[in-house]
C-alpha cells in the first residue's frame, strides 16, 4: 500500500502520518486504505467504504454511531452484548471501548438515540424499557471520555436524576462545555419537557435537574426532535431552537457576562410576558429533523434546516444582536410527501427519508434504499446512489461531523464517508440561469472562464433591458471582439454608452503588460486609434447643434479631465499632428488652445487664443511663458486691444536697470511729491523686500509705529516679508500688530538685541515679564550660565532671582546666586513691610466705616402730616413719596418729572422698558383668569413687580435732586440750542 501523505478532503486539515506505525496499527481505513485518501472526481459527492478495524472481542450490528471533531463513536450490538467504541479518525490508535451490557440487558432497558458533544468527550445514550412490563422507567447513561498515550478510558455511569423521562434531544455547550465537563446543557423529553443539567466525571450524584419549560401542556407524547443552543456573534444574545413532528419554537434573550445558567433564557416566556416564536406544519410524519450548517471552527451556523410533513425548510440564521427574528429566509423545498399518503407501508418506507444533513450548497437525504442530494438553490437532484442492503445491510441514518464537514453514512454493517469535492463548483451556473448575476459573478470569480461567460450575459441582459451604461460597463470587461460590442452602441443616439466602453478598453489595454517590442508596438498602435477616436467622439458631444451650454459644459469638463490623463497626454504629444488636425476640423478654437497648452507649444496656444479674440487669455499666456521671441511676436496687436496691461507686462520683464528705475520714480512719488495712494505704497514695499531689506527697513521705521497713520496695507507687508523671509522687517511689522510673543520668538531666531527691544515695547507690564521670560529660557536653559541670568535682572526689573532658577540644571551651586537672592530678600523685606503699612490703614479706614454704619443704623426720619412736597409744595402724605437722608422729601411723580431730564440715554430706555414691563406684569394680573391662581404663582407674580419697582426706584432716586443731581450737572448749560431758543423768542 502506498503511504504516502495521501490528499485530504477539502474541509479536513492536513494532518501528519506516520507511514510506519500506519500500516502495522491500521483501525480505521476507508477501502482503499486511509480515510482521508480522496481522488478529484466528476461528481460532487461520492461514497466510500470504510473498513472498522475493530478489536477481536467485538461483533455484532452497528446500532447507533456519532461524529465530532473527528471522534467516531459507534454502538455494536448482538443479542448477549453492547459495546461502545470510539475511534479517532486522523489517526490509526486502538479505539476506546465500553460493554454497556451490565446497564441493559439485566435492567430491561434498550437504547433509543446517542448524542455526542462538540468536543467528542461527552456521550449521552437515552435507554427505555425494552417492552411495557419490563418494570423499570427511561434513563440515560453519561460516558466521559479520555485519552491517555497508552489508551482510551470510558468512564460510563447512570444520571438516575432523570427517571422517567426519554431523553430525546440534546442542546450542548459549545460556549461553556470543554473537554472535562458539559457546561450547561438542554435535554429534551418524549413528552415536550426541556430540562437544565450539567455533567462531568467529577459529579458523581450530584447531578441538578431544573425544568425550564414545558412544549408538550401534559401531553403524554410530544417529542422534542431537535434542540440546539446558539450565541449570536459578539453578543450575549442566546437563541434556543427547539423542534417537535409538526412546530418549530425559537426562544431568545440576552444573559449577563457572568451568567452560565441558561434558565433566564425561559424567564419571560415561563411567566407569560412572551410567547416563543412557533412556526407549525399540518403533517402525517411521526418525526421531523432539524440540522444546521456551520463553515468548518464556526460555532455559529450559517443556515438551517428542518425536515418536515411539508420537506424541507431551509433558511439564514439572523446575526443581529438585537433582531427580533432568528429563522429568516425560508425556503421550501417539495418532497412530495402527499403523494406517499396513499402508498402501502413498504412503499411510503421508500419514499420518505430517514435522516438528512445540511452542506453549504446542499441537502443529503438518507432513504431506505438510496441517498441523494438536492441542491439548495433550485432543488434539483444532483446526486444519487442506492444501496444493496443484501451486501451492505440496512441504512440506520447519516451523520456530519460540524467541525471537519465530513459526511457519514452507515448501515447495519458498513460505514460510509461521503466525500464532497468542490460542491460550489456549479453554484455560478445555477445563479447565473436564474438571472441572480452579482452572486454568479462572485462565485465564478475564480475561473476566468466561467466568469467569463457570466459577464457576456450579465451585458447581453443589460443591452436587451435598456440599460446601455451598464451593459457598456460589462462588456468592457469581457473578451468580446471590439468590432462586435461597437457595432451595437454605435446605431444609439446616445453615445454615452460606446464612449464609456472604448474608455474601458483603454484602460485594460494601457495596464495590461507586454513582453516583446512587436506587441508593445501595436500597444501603441490600438492606444493610438482609441485615444484619437475618443477624442471625436468627445468632440462631436461638445459641438452638437441645439443643445444647451450645460450639456456642452458637462461634456467639456469630461474631455479635459481624459485629456489629462497620463497615458493620453502620452499618446497625444507623440501624435500631435493628427489630433491637432481632427480638433481643426471640429472647427474648436477652445480645445485647440487646451491642446497646445497640454503639449507645450505655446506659440500655436497665443495664436488660438486672439483667433478667438481672448486677448487678456493670450496676455496672460505671454507672462506666464516669459518668452521675448513672443512677445516680440503678438505685442503690436495686443497693444492695439489692450494698451496699457500690455505696458504693464512689457515693464514687468524688464532688466535689473528697469526695476531700478522704477524704484527711483516710487521713492520720488512718496517722499517728494508725498503721495498717500496704498497701491504705490505696497509696490515700493514690495521691491523692496524683494531686492533691497535693508531699505526696507528705514521705509518702515520712515512711516512710523502708529498703525492709524502708515499709508501700506500692513497685512500685505507681513506676508510679503513671510513669503521672502525678510526677518527683521517681520519683527517691525508683528509688533505693529501686536503679535509679541510671535515677534520675540522670531527675533529670537536671528538676533539677541532686537528680541530685547522688542520685549521692551509693550506698555502692559505682565506682558513685558511675559516676554523676557521666554528670552531668558532661550538664553540660559542648557547652559547654566549665571552670569547671562545675572545680567537680565539687571536688564528687566520685572524678573526676578526665582523666576530665573528653574532654567538652572538641579546641581548647580546656590552659592553663584547669593548676592542675587540676598537682593531679592531685601526686596521682598521692604515689600512686606509696605504691604503691612497698608494692611494697618485698611484696617483702621474698615473700623471708622464699621463705626458710621452702626450710627446710621440708629438715626430715623419722621414725616410729620403738614409736610410737603418739596417741588409741588402740596401735602407729602396724599401721594407716593420719596425721603432723603438728607431730609429733602419729594412725591414720586414730581421727582420722576425732574429727574428724567437729568437721566443718560441709556437710563432713560432702560426706564421706559421698566415701566412698560410693569404695567404688563398689572395688566395681566388684572385680567380675568380661566382657573384661580395657585399660591405659589401669586407668589411668583408678587415678587417679580417687586423686583421691576425696585429696579425703577433705584434709577430715580439713587440720589437727592437737591443735594446730589442738580450739584452735579451745575456745569451743564441751561440751553442746549440757542438758535431754537432765540426763533421762539423773536
């Protein structure tokens, strides 16, 4: 036999043998030898033999088998006996083994179904009573697997917590379980019960039941068919599928981090706040199957099934977090059960599968007879193979591993794998003839060919619906011949299309890379004919008749935009001679001028330009260009249109003489004929920045500091300077501005004197400190130099010994600053005893205050009732009044009369708003209200007119008119207008 590593299926790792220890200890082999030995075939699926090596104390009929994680186990049975075993599969070591007779046999149990969890390390077999007098109740066996170098152990135990009850189904883990426990589980009962449990070896008797809810109401038979446990991905979000023969239930919630119990689950739906999500099929089965498909290491499936009275219904799974929906997507696919209503036993036997697993792309039937596949995406039988039950005995049921995708079928006898090669190889076909193109064109991606051909109809279907830019798009993409695709969007009216298609050819033919000089040449040969006839098709758009200036714009935009494009500016400055021809014949002065700009003849662009009377364009070109010859040629007609801009750009390409000449005549302007005009000012500034700073320099200081007199635009300055680097004449112009810190820091950069001048020219004091600060830490930090640190005290009295010793390195010696800090005590002495002089004053002016404040608190004013109005002389007490402390006594009114006047403009507005928001404030308190006023909001109303009263008092009689206002306003004239004053009296 050959060992060599044989290939593996597609969704199996590759995994190491052993060539020599393989084929001495061979237990597990398919017919030809290994079971991962695989040859690319026609077909999808295909079905082997597998050969059990099993130990020579074992025989018997296989009854029940599982898979997962590679971990094959199988019960045999004979009348005396019951073994378990287990096999792992990638490698040929003894199986585990398990007699389980002891558990049967003299207990009159028999076994109905096995599951095995995810991890292949947890085995769960239901048992019943063999018949109803065999006096004893269903039960299960729990078996821990483990593996060790020198063999397998199956530790088998009795769970009698769950008497009673025929386990059915089972939910595991895949979130908490592990190799030594289970992790919370779901177990289903022949009579709709879902119970809670965990198991591991550890818990010998200690095994908790909880019921978490009850499906069947009391039925004596409702079987759980299918329960599975799933967790959204990056979610808390569980979800709990659970299947009877005829519904399918979906219970979901959210559980905390920390929580392992899956009881919260069933909280809400127990205590009838929710009703679980139920689907029901009318059905005459007596079972029904659920599968889900995961990729290969996925814990969370990508579809669903479920076998029903009505087929089979496959649907996605939601991967919301927060969807209120979980099966989504269900499809049917048609078994015909009804037709098998009305067959005998034996022929409904045929018809009707046993059992069934769920691949990406298909769903696997096991019959009685046969298997078959049927395709999920149009329900077409795609495979199919009977069995001779004479020689392979009766199929039992199928099995797919979830981890390895492996398929097993198995037989009373015989074991199976079900090898699937490359099922998704016809998925682009059947996509494809149901016009579903976007998936065709994905699944077909990987072969050229097949893409191919999804991409010619996906464009044909295009073209025949209308939508030319997109079959357009399509075809570009295809082999199609040119000629072909051309021919059908030349007869449109629209020439969007066939424009967009040659662009894309371009684009494949210029990134597509060419080996030899014979084919690079016809490159540029094709590049060539494609560029020159976009180029007319472009300019046919821009110059049809009748049509718009937008239509022309949009078209134009898009001719300049692939004009500039690399490869055609390539191909456009090789062939200049034609396209320059074609754009004449179009009669386009325009994208004549553009071209020649685009290839640099400039001489071809100036003489476009005036031929379409552009004379400021074609000027413009002429100073950019910098070229006397041309000049020389287009000056004496651009003098003639444009005199004196044409001066101006003469002037402008003058020689060194002609600029000194115009500075000449500037300076004459400003400093002798005394000009004022800014736009003078800005070029004499400008040259010189340019040619001469340092006369720049005595400009600036010639105009002065104050910003309201200087006659340039300052802004201006700055950035010229910027933008020339004229450093000191920046620092001038910053302070101007009153950038200080900028203007220190940059004097900083050049020149030491000239940063300490200009921290010396601010007026407020703390920004001056502000300033030297930041010249001191540029000039003493890194250097530890005393004597610099010395030298600035004595330079700025604003800085101080401590503001300067954090610039120090911590070791330097203190005795360098001891003269400096002794003179710093002092003053700091000197200042302390100032401050406690002031203190001592304040002190004494607080008590003599303290003292008048407590006299006036005692002193009172009496209004006796022959009093009266000091302005009106009526009696005070018949109207509001006002008293001074002066004694002056004045009614509110005739004081209001005398004061407005004496009032600013801006007392007197906020008067009047007062008043008026007083008066609304009684008004709305006057009129009728539809409900009586609560207390609290005549409280409120109260305390607001008091507080607009206050306001108004305190405006007209914050002081006496006698002794206060009148003295005040004694230098006032008594007449404002004497013009007025002298018309009224004549």
């Amino acid at each position: 036999m050959d060992t060599s590593m044989p290939n593996q299926p597609k969704f199996l790792p590759r995994i190491e043998h052993n060539s020599s220890g393989a084929a001495a200890n061979s237990y597990v082999a398919t017919s030809s030898g290994n079971p991962f030995e695989t040859d690319e075939e026609d077909e999808i699926f295909s079905r082997h033999k597998m050969v059990l090596r099993l130990p020579s104390n074992c025989t018997g009929d296989l009854m029940h088998l599982a898979v997962s994680r590679n971990w094959l186990v199988c019960l045999l049975g004979t009348p005396e006996r019951t073994t378990l075993l287990r096999f792992f599969l990638p490698r040929a070591i003894p199986p585990g083994e398990a007699v389980l007779e002891k558990y049967l046999s003299g207990s009159g149990y028999k076994i109905t179904r096995m599951f095995l969890d995810p991890t292949g390390h947890h085995i769960i077999i239901a048992l019943v009573p063999k018949s109803a007098t065999a006096g004893v109740s269903p039960d299960f066996l729990y078996i821990h697997c483990l593996e060790s170098p020198q063999a397998q152990q199956l530790k088998v135990r009795r769970i009698e917590k769950f008497k009673d009850h025929e386990i059915t189904a089972v939910a595991f883990n895949p979130y908490h379980g592990n190799e030594s426990s289970t992790g919370p589980i779901l177990l289903g009962t022949s009579r709709g019960l879902i119970f809670e449990t965990e198991l591991n070896p550890a818990a010998d008797g200690h095994v908790q039941r909880k019921q978490l809810y009850d499906l069947g109401l009391g039925r004596p038979k409702y079987p759980i068919t299918g329960l599975k446990l799933l967790r959204v991905p990056n979610s808390s979000r569980y979800i709990i599928v659970v299947t009877s023969p005829e519904c399918i239930y979906t219970f979901q919630e959210t559980l905390k981090a920390e929580e392992r119990s899956l009881q919260a689950i069933f909280a809400g739906y127990v205590s009838g706040v929710q009703e679980p999500h139920c689907e029901e099929r009318k059905t005459d089965l007596t079972f029904s199957q659920l599968r889900f498909f995961a990729p290969p290491n996925s814990k969370y499936p990508k579809q669903w099934a479920w076998l029903c009275g009505e087929g089979i219904r496959v649907g996605e799974l939601s991967i919301e977090a927060n969807s209120a929906a979980t099966l989504i997507g269900s499809t049917l696919i048609n078994l015909d059960f009804e037709k098998t209503m009305h067959l005998s036993y034996g022929e409904r036997r045929l018809n009707i599968p046993k059992a069934f697993v769920l691949t990406e792309y298909h769903a696997v039937l096991l019959y009685a007879d046969h298997v078959r596949a049927i395709c999920l995406l149009n329900q077409e039988q795609v495979y199919q193979e009977a069995f001779d039950e004479a020689r392979v005995g009766k199929p039992l049921s199928i099995e797919r591993d979830e981890l390895t995708g492996s398929i097993y079928v198995y037989t009373v006898k015989t074991v199976f794998n079900l090898r699937v090669t490359r099922e998704e190889r016809n998925v682009w076909r059947i996509f494809l003839d149901k016009g579903q193109y976007e998936l065709a064109t994905a699944h077909a991606a990987g072969d050229p060919e097949h893409l191919q051909l999804v991409l010619c109809q996906r464009a044909d279907a295009a073209f025949a619906d209308g939508s030319y830019q997109v079959a357009a798009d399509y075809y570009a993409e295809t082999n199609k011949t040119f000629e072909e695709v051309c021919l059908k969007f030349m007869v449109l009216p629209d020439k969007r299309p066939i424009i967009n298609y040659v662009k894309k050819r371009l684009s494949r033919v210029t990134t597509k890379p060419m080996e030899t000089d014979e084919l690079d040449e016809d490159k540029m040969n094709i590049i060539k004919a494609l560029v020159i006839w976009l180029i007319d098709l472009y300019l046919i758009q821009i110059n049809m008749p009748d049509k718009d200036e937008e239509w022309r714009s949009s078209w134009q935009t898009e001719y300049d935009e692939f004009m500039m494009e690399a490869h055609v500016l390539s191909c456009t400055r090789q062939n200049r001679e034609t396209v320059r021809q074609l754009i004449a014949e179009h009669a386009d002065p325009r994208n004549m001028a553009q071209f020649a700009i685009a290839i640099g003849d400039y001489d071809e662009v100036v003489a476009q330009q005036l031929k379409a009377e552009c004379y400021a364009e074609a000027l413009q070109t002429l100073i950019n260009q910098r070229n006397p010859e041309l000049f020389y040629k287009y000056a004496p007609e651009l003098i003639t249109r444009l005199p004196k801009p044409t001066v101006d750009a003469l002037m402008a390409q003058g020689s060194r003489l002609e600029r000194e000449q115009t500075q000449r005549y500037l300076e004459f302007a400003i400093y002798k004929l005394n000009t004022t005009n800014d736009a003078i000012h800005n070029f004499l500034l400008h040259l010189y920045a340019e040619h001469e700073p340092k006369l720049l320099m005595k400009y600036l200081e010639i105009q002065g500091r104050d910003e309201s007199l200087v006659h340039y635009d300052i802004y201006y300055a700055h950035k010229v300077c910027t933008d020339l680097d004229v450093k000191e004449a920046r620092v001038f112009l910053e302070c101007m501005l009153r950038k200080w810190i900028s203007a220190v820091d940059l004097a900083l950069t050049f020149d030491m004197k000239l940063a300490k001048e200009t921290a010396s020219r601010p007026s407020d004091s703390k920004i001056r400190r502000k300033l030297w600060l930041r010249i001191a830490y540029h000039d003493i930090k890194g250097t530890n130099d005393v004597k610099k640190a010395l030298n600035l005290l004595k330079e700025c009295d604003l800085l101080r010994i401590e503001d300067l010793l954090p610039f120090f390195a911590d070791f330097e010696k203190i005795d360098n600053f001891k003269e400096a800090i002794c003179d710093a005590l002092r003053d700091y002495n000197q200042r302390i005893q100032e401050l406690q002089r002031e203190m001592a004053e304040t002190t004494e002016q607080t008590d003599r205050v303290t003292a008048e404040l407590q006299q006036l608190r005692q002193h009172s004013l009496t209004v006796d009732s022959q009093d009266t109005c000091e302005i009106c002389e009526m009696m005070l007490l018949v109207k509001p009044f006002f008293m001074f402390i002066c004694g002056h006594k004045f009614h509110s009114d005739c004081l209001e009369k005398h004061v407005v006047p004496l009032l600013t403009k801006e007392q007197c507005r906020r008067l009047g708003t007062l008043k008026q928001q007083l008066e609304a404030e009684v008004q709305t308190q006057a009129q009728p209200q539809p409900g009586a006023l609560s207390k609290q909001q005549a409280m409120e109303l109260q305390r607001k007119r008091a507080a607009l009263k206050t306001e108004i008092e305190d405006i007209l009689a914050a002081d006496c008119l006698f002794c206060g206002l009148l003295i005040s306003t004694i230098d006032q004239p008594f007449v404002d207008d004497w013009e007025q004053v002298n018309v009224e009296w004549e």
